[in-house]
C-alpha cells in the first residue's frame, strides 16, 4: 500500500490512465511535494493524507472511478475520451491549470491537481439557459478535476452541486470567454464528520463577467478556495459568500482575484454567520499587477457571531504594485444586539424567532446578485428548516 | 533642535564620523563575542546565562521566510560590538568633540534644553550621553542607560528584562539581540508619577557593517505618565547594517505610555525590531512611530491588553521610496475584558518603494465587551510603488465590537488641481496633500518632532513631480 505521494506514483497514474505527456506535465506543474505532508493540518487535523493515499492507491489499482459530472444539455467529455479529440485536447492544455499559483499554494488542491483520477471537460453550449453542474462522487475520498467553458459571448447561469460520501477533494476551473455571462451559485455542504475540499478557478476574458454566490453551510470541515482571474481589459468579477458554520463547523475559505490587465473591476462579499464553536478563517485577496492600471477592487467581510465559542478570523489582504487603481476593504463583526433581542420579545418573539429572523434578513446582502427564487432556494439551505420551525407558533 | 526654517537635507543624517573606536569584536557572531561583551560591561552570571541562551537559540533557528527578502543580509558580516573611544558623561562639554558634533548636527543638546526632561544618547554599541531633569530624578524617577541599570538595579532588571513581556525565544533576531545586545534606556516611573516633559534617547549607529541592539525597558508604576521619544540614523556605507533593537514596556494599573520614535536609519540598514506593551488594568499605551530611513524595515509595535479596561492606541506611519521596503503594522492581543484597541497605519509609497502593513488582532475568549478599530489608508505616486495590506484578525468571542478599514489609491487628479488653481506647483500641492494624509500622525507628536517629520517627509518628496 502506498502511504504517500510522490513524483512516481503521479507519473503510474498517468501511466495507467494512458495520458499523454503534456497531461502528466500538468499534473506536475501543480504538484508540491511538500504539501502532502501538510494536508493533515490544513484540514484541520482530519487525517485527509492518510486516507487519501491508503484509499486511492491502495493494491495499486488506479483505474477507480471517484466521481460522474453531469450538466444537463451541456457535453460533458471525461478525459478519457476528451484527449483523444485534438482540438478537445488543444482546449484542455491550454486553459487547465493556467494559473497554478493559488492551487499549488493549498495542499489539498496542490495534491488533488496532482493526483486526480477522473477529468472531465465540459463545454457549455450558446444558450442562454440555466444548466445544473452535479459532480457526484461514488467513492470515498475522490479527487475530481472538472474544466467548465463558455463560449463567446454566452449568458450561463450554473447551479453548482457537489453530492460527495463523507470526504470530496475537487477543482472545478471556468473559462469566461470574451463578452460572456456567467452567473454561478454554488452549494458548498459539509455535514458533521464530513470534509469537503474545493478548488474554483474563474478565468474571466475580454469584457466578460463572472457573479458568484458561494453558499456554505455545515458542521463539519469545508476548505473552499475561490480564485478569479481578469485576464483582459473589461473583465468584472463578483463573489459573494454566504455562510453558516454550526457546531464544530471548521471553514477555510478563501477569495481572491487577481486583476492582470487594466481597466478590470473586482468586488469581494462575504456575510458569515457562525454559532455553538464553529471557527471560520477567511481570507480574502485582491491583487492588483503592474498592469492594472484604471481598475478598482473592493472586498468586504462581515460575520454575525452568536456564540461566545465562536472563532472568527477574517484576513483580508490586498496586494497593489500600481497607483492608478481604487482599492479598499473592510471588516467588521458584530453580535446579535440587545437592543434587537429586546424589541422583538416585547413584540412576542422568542430567542430563538429573533434570532432566526435576523439571520434571514442578514443573508440578504449577500445574496444580491441572484434573483429571489434562488434567494429563497439558497436560504432554505443555509438555516435548512430553521427559520420556518422558528416562525410556526406551534413549534 | 535643528532650524527648521532652512531645508534640511539627508547628509545631515549620512554623515560618516571617522572611526574612533576603541574595541570592536570581528565580523560575524559567535560564543567568544558573547563573552566578551558581557566581560567588558562587567554583567552578572544570570545575564551572561541569558545572553549565550539567546545565542544558542539563534544558531538553531533559520532566518523567517514570510516578509520583505532579508537574503541580502549577512549575518557573518555584522560587527556586533562597537565601543566609542569615550566614556558616558552627563554633561554634553565631556562628550568627545567629533561625536558631540554629530549629535548636535541631529539637534539633540538643543532639544534637551528646551524641550525635554531627560536625554540619552548612544553612539554605536555605548551610552555616550546621560542626563535627567533634577525634579524628575527628586520625585523618584530613574532614567538610565540599561548597561549602568543591571549594576544598579539588578532585582529590577532581572525580573522585568526579556522574561514576560519579550521572551528570549521570540524570534529570530529577539535572539541575536539577548546575546548582543548593549546599550539602551531603562525607565522606572514610580507610583502617580506624572512626567511632564517628554524623555528621549537617540540612537546612532557609526561603524561601518555595524549592527546597534540596544534595549529600551519602561516600566511605568501605577497611575504614573510618561512620553518617551526616541530617534535613530546611521551614515550611508557600501554595506548593509543592522538595527536589532528591542523596547519592552510595563504599563502597570491607570498607568499611561507615551512612545513615540522617529526612524531615520540610513538606506542600507535592515531595521528589524521589536516592541511590545504588557498593560495592566486601565492602562493606557500608546504608539507613535515615524519609518522613513532603512532599506529593510520589519516593525509591528505590539500591545498585550492584560488588564480590565486597558487600551492601546497605535498610530503609524511609513514612507516607502526607490529601494526601500518598509514591512510595519502593528499587533493588539485582547485577553482582558472591556479593553480597546485602535490602529491607524499610513503608508507612502514612491519610486518604486515598497510599503506594507502587516496587523494582528486577537480578541481572546475572556476579552469580552472589548472593541477593536483599524484604519490603514495607503498613498501610492507613481506607477511603479506598491502597496501590500497584510491584516489578520482572530476573534474568540462574540461580545466584541471590530471594524477595519483600508484604502489604496493615488492623490487625486481634482485635489492637485484645485492647488494649482490657487497659484501652487505641481510640486507644493502634491507636498501639501501628502501633509493632510499624515496629519493624525504629525498631531499626536511634539511640535518639534511633528516639524521633523514633516521636513522628512518633504525631503523625500523632492523631486517626486516631474
């Protein structure tokens, strides 16, 4: 059994998935030997290397299928077949890992562009429709790579849902092409004594638009990094998260975009809701090069902490290398006033209804950028049935 | 001080005195060094344990990777220890004439009679200079440079010197400062105490590669106040320096600390030091630091809230210009209930220079009902600057109160040109704006130290438009 990963037993698994070179090169350019000694501890201590290392390789068998990507009207190639088709290949090699920074710099996502066993490319069709992207993981420990493409000038919205055994490592990289519209929302859920890992990549061309809401919830461990890319003038990126961390809830979250080129915008929002002894650690960066001249980044984190155990620790960096840039951040948090709490018992609410309404509305900012069906579909999974048992009397 | 009416220029500070020492140990740190700096200041046991426990940790510790790249400086090449060919006077008329010439360059004896309660000064690794206001010394004050202090005050020295406040392990070059260090200030306020005039030391650095680690430890006794000032430069050579300083202040219960300092250290000097506060009940630090020499700047003042009610202000700013990268912020650690804490970092960056603010905020689980504010605004003139915000907050409990704020951006187009249109230069309207954005700092400072600053600030301006 094998009980680490190294360079060799990356290149057996590209072996016995018949990959060509430039795939294994790949796979390389990610690959930080020391962070496989890290994943324990970036995880939060779960033990991911072990479990990982013993169930992907264990008697040698690589050709175990970790995970289905399915997205409704969409084609959705697995590597097998998408390598084979030059030009399917051409489109793989040169958007995958375009960016390796940011993934080489967590270990789990380092290990999991390193070492995955199923690849899929899906390519989004001209329609300006809403597709569900679901990448269900039939094996325990998976790790997936999926490439999503738009093509020019599409208007996508994507529904991003990760149905995973109790632990799921995965890079999901978009390319926004030039003049496109993606509008994402992602379902982020780490039940207790689950761990989910994820890695996004937003490449964002020429006039192209990219608005993500991030939804995640749970009581177990969630290590989600979304990075966005503004590859040429014009290019907006909007993330937002909303979160809910309960019980013994360990969130490692990170947003970051990096404006390459001049004339691109950036905004970061997050509202984190964090109760009994959850501990979120959220990271936020905008990274303006040389050549951004003319463009503006903005990031914001806010947490409404309603337990005295709750940890909290916001890190919002930003990284300017021009002046002709607007730039700014903020964070703040708070607990649920006294005030509030008072106004509403006198009104006949109890705690819990208070505290139930107040998260409702707390969201809302967050949510801003989806219409208000999704509003009400992302909240029913961020308070689950919480805020409807808090509203009926009879409860 | 210095007249301030004429313009100053950097030589003031550059300037290079011809050597003069009279013993000075050979490149590079070793056992031996540690040794003989302890031997020639006479120490007692404990001290010369503590020193060669620093060393021993020093040489099993690798240099930090995170921050500005220190791969330019050779620790081998530092002299460690540098004594002047003189003894420490209390009275300017015994001070060698070519050092006492360098100090009054800087305006020190000018100060002393006009504005201060009490001077130090030190000239490489030794205390040349000492003196204290007799009403302060007759109230109780002591105001000493820290070599004479551990002969006179040992119980005192050894229960508050690198032990809670800064321990001996705290990094890297904490570690080379317990082995090296020599020269510095110790403060006792006693109870209720009120020190009205501000003390200050100056600290110059004179051997060329030399490396200055003096220790400043204040201990401020209950309900006492005290404004301490301090202010460095150092002459510009070929090779690199090192400033490895470490302030360690005790701000005992309803006690207040002023510490304000000036950093001037020449272009080539890598000035990576350490302060921190431990404030007791209703205690009150505050923090106000000029960085505008060094090449290398690594300096986050740091206050530990220990007390119910204690409060720390920090206030900062940094200039960033061709060559330089200024790594400041600065740390609060809330463990007691009901304390407060408020950091206001600005940064100028220029020429291509490097300014960044790296802050630590912790609000520990038994700091409830505290409140945390942090400001840091960045000014960037020209494309070529960068500007880094580096800010990481840890919240252990939810009764607290904590906004950040940051903004980078240029000096607006509209600002110069409504200066313009009242007759101003490019030049004058871009010094002008560049005064407002540091005016919360220039406030909180003496009038003379704000004039300093501002006559720093304009000599690294010149030139900054067209």
């Amino acid at each position: 059994m094998i009980t680490s990963i190294t360079h060799n037993e990356i290149q057996t698994l590209s072996n016995a998935l018949a990959e060509p070179a430039w795939l294994f090169d790949k796979r390389m350019s990610v690959f930080d030997q020391s962070a496989v000694s890290q994943l324990g501890d970036q995880s939060y201590g779960i033990g991911l290397q072990a479990r990982y290392s013993s169930s992907l390789f264990a008697d040698g068998d690589f050709s175990v299928s970790g995970a289905l990507v399915s997205c409704d009207e969409a084609k959705v190639y697995h590597f097998d077949s998408a390598i084979k088709e030059k030009k399917l290949a051409q489109l793989v090699s040169r958007y995958m890992f375009m960016r390796p920074k940011e993934i080489v710099a967590k270990s789990f996502s380092s290990v999991t562009g390193a070492a995955f066993t199923d690849g899929y490319l899906v390519m989004i069709p001209q329609a300006d429709k809403e597709f569900e992207l679901i990448i269900t993981s039939q094996e325990e420990y998976a790790m997936t790579y999926c490439l999503v493409v738009l093509p020019p000038s599409a208007t996508v919205n994507v529904r991003e849902t990760i149905h995973a055994p109790k632990t799921h490592s995965v890079i999901i990289e978009y390319v926004v092409s030039e003049s496109a519209r993606l509008s994402l929302i992602a379902f982020e859920d780490a039940k207790a004594d689950h761990a989910l890992c994820i890695h996004r990549t937003i490449l964002a061309a020429k006039n192209a638009n990219a608005s993500v809401t991030i939804a995640t919830r749970g009581e177990g461990v969630v290590s989600s990094t979304t990075c966005g890319y503004a590859l040429d003038k014009d290019a907006s990126i909007i993330i937002h998260n909303a979160i809910h961390a309960t019980a013994r809830a360990m969130f490692d979250i990170v947003t970051s975009v990096v404006h390459e080129t001049a004339h691109t915008h950036s905004k970061l929002f997050a509202r984190e809701v964090l109760a009994d002894v959850a501990h979120v650690l959220h990271r936020g960066n905008i990274i303006m090069s040389p050549l951004a001249q003319g463009s503006d980044g903005y990031q914001k984190q806010e947490a409404l902490l309603l337990s005295p155990r709750a940890r909290y620790n916001p890190v919002p960096n930003l990284d300017i290398a021009t002046h002709d840039v607007t730039c700014s951040h903020g964070v703040s948090a708070t607990k649920l006033s006294d005030m509030m709490s008072f106004y509403g018992m006198s009104r006949g609410l109890t705690c819990e209804q208070i505290q139930a309404l107040y998260i409702d509305s707390y969201f809302d900012e967050a949510l801003s950028l989806i219409t208000p069906q999704q509003q009400f579909e992302v909240k029913e999974f961020l308070l689950g049935l919480q805020t409807q048992e808090a509203y009926d009397p009879q409860h | 001080m210095n007249d301030f009416s004429t313009t100053q220029n950097r030589e003031l500070y550059e300037h290079a005195d011809a050597d003069h020492s009279r013993l000075k140990s050979r490149p590079g740190l070793s056992e031996e060094i540690v040794k003989l700096i302890s031997s020639q200041k006479n120490e007692p046991e404990w001290m010369l344990q503590k020193r060669l426990a620093g060393f021993a940790l020093h040489q099993k510790t690798a240099m930090p990777t995170w921050g500005p790249n220190l791969t330019a400086l050779n620790l081998d090449e530092i002299v460690y220890f540098v004594r002047p060919d003189t003894q420490e006077a209390s009275d300017w008329g015994k001070v060698p004439d070519e050092i006492k010439k360098t100090f009054e360059r800087l305006g020190i004896p000018q100060a002393e009679r006009e504005v201060l309660g009490g001077v130090g000064a030190q000239y490489d690794s030794d205390v040349v200079y000492h003196s204290l206001k007799k009403e302060l010394s007759d109230k109780g004050v002591i105001f000493e440079n820290m070599d004479v202090a551990v002969q006179k005050y040992p119980e005192l020295v050894k229960e508050y010197f690198m032990t809670q406040c800064v321990p001996i392990n705290d990094h890297k070059f904490i570690m080379i400062h317990a082995a090296a260090w020599s020269g510095g200030t110790f403060i006792y306020v006693p109870k209720g105490v009120k020190v009205e005039l501000p003390l200050q030391a100056y600290f110059r650095m004179n051997a060329y590669a030399g490396g200055q680690f003096e220790h400043t430890l204040i201990i401020a006794d209950e309900g006492s106040e005290l404004h301490y000032i301090e202010g460095c430069s150092a002459p510009r050579y070929n090779s690199n320096s090192l400033h490895a300083g470490c302030v360690e202040i005790f701000v005992k219960k309803n006690a207040r600390v002023r510490y304000s300092s000036i950093e001037n250290w020449s272009k080539n000097t890598y000035n990576l030091n350490t302060k921190r506060a431990l404030v007791d009940e209703g205690g009150v630090i505050e923090w106000v630091n000029g960085n505008m020499g060094s090449g290398v700047t690594m300096l986050y003042p740091a206050s530990i809230l220990r007390g119910r009610g204690a409060r720390s202000d920090s206030l900062g700013i940094a200039f960033a210009g061709a060559g330089q990268h200024q790594d400041t912020g600065s740390k609060v650690i809330h463990v007691a209930p009901e304390t407060k804490s408020t950091i206001t970092a600005k940064s100028i960056s220029k020429d291509g220079g490097i300014a960044s603010y790296r802050g630590y905020v912790r609000v520990a689980p038994t700091a409830i009902n505290s409140s945390v504010a942090v400001e840091c605004d960045a000014l960037l003139l020209d494309p070529q600057s960068v500007s880094q915000t580096y800010p990481t907050m840890l919240l252990e409990t939810d009764a607290v109160d904590m906004a950040h704020e940051a903004r980078v951006g240029k000096i607006g187009d509209e600002e110069i040109f409504y200066l313009m249109s009242r007759g101003m230069t490019q030049e004058q309207a871009t010094q002008m704006v560049v005064a407002g954005f540091i005016e919360p700092i220039v406030k909180s400072l003496p009038l003379e130290y704000a004039l300093e600053l501002n006559k720093l600030i304009e000599l690294e301006m010149e030139g900054s438009v067209g």
